[in-house]
C-alpha cells in the first residue's frame, strides 16, 4: 500500500447553507431587551402591523386537474371568439395564426381523462 504524502486532516463536511449571524453593532452583543426596542423603535408609532396570507390551496390534485382543464377550454373559447371578431385585414397575420394555433387544440383528451384518486380510492 502506498504511503500518502500528506497525512489525513479533518474536515469540516457540514453543508454552509446557514446564514452567518449578525456582527454585533457595539463592542458586546444586544440584550433582548435592547433588541426589542430597537425593534419596536424602527417602527411607526402606533401604524398596524399588516399581514396579509395568502389563502392555502386546499384542492386535491384530480380538482386541480380539472379546474386546470376547465380554465383551458374557457380560454379556448375566449380565443376563438377574439379569431372570429379579426378584422378580414388581419386575418394573415401572425396573431390570427397564433389564435388558430390555439383554438385547433384538442382538449377533448385532456378532459377525458379519468385521474387516480389515490389511497385505495380508485
């Protein structure tokens, strides 16, 4: 077996994906009761605290599905109406093209497809 130049060292192996913590601001590191007033003395005097969440997407992933579906065939109509409203002029053109690219889709695959509901559920 060959000897190894350099002897095994340790090495560090932790992934360094924390942020560093904060250099303190003074020569020793704030109270909390420090840092709680500063908190509290960078905000506006007596403004709210407004949060606002947005609402959590409680639908399964087969509701989702066919929401997704539904929103895509009532697009399709919406831009085959837009096609037929084109003025004769713009019949050639590149965006009537799009639009006929568009509503020639056939979404009838799509909405029959029948999804697992998972869990013994099928």
């Amino acid at each position: 077996m060959p000897q190894r130049a350099v002897p095994y060292e340790f090495r560090d192996v932790t992934l360094r994906s924390e942020t560093m913590p904060r250099k303190p601001l003074g020569d020793r590191p704030m109270t909390d009761a420090e840092r709680q007033a500063r908190h509290r003395a960078a905000r506006p005097a007596g403004a709210p605290v407004i949060r606002i969440r947005r609402p959590a997407d409680h639908r399964g992933r087969v509701r989702r599905w066919h929401d997704a579906v539904a929103e895509l065939a009532e697009l399709q109509a919406q831009y085959a109406a837009w096609l037929e409203a084109l003025p004769d002029s713009l019949q050639d053109g590149a965006t009537a093209e799009a639009l006929r690219a568009v509503c020639d889709l056939d979404l009838t695959e799509l909405q029959a497809i029948d999804l697992p509901r998972g869990f013994g559920r099928d």
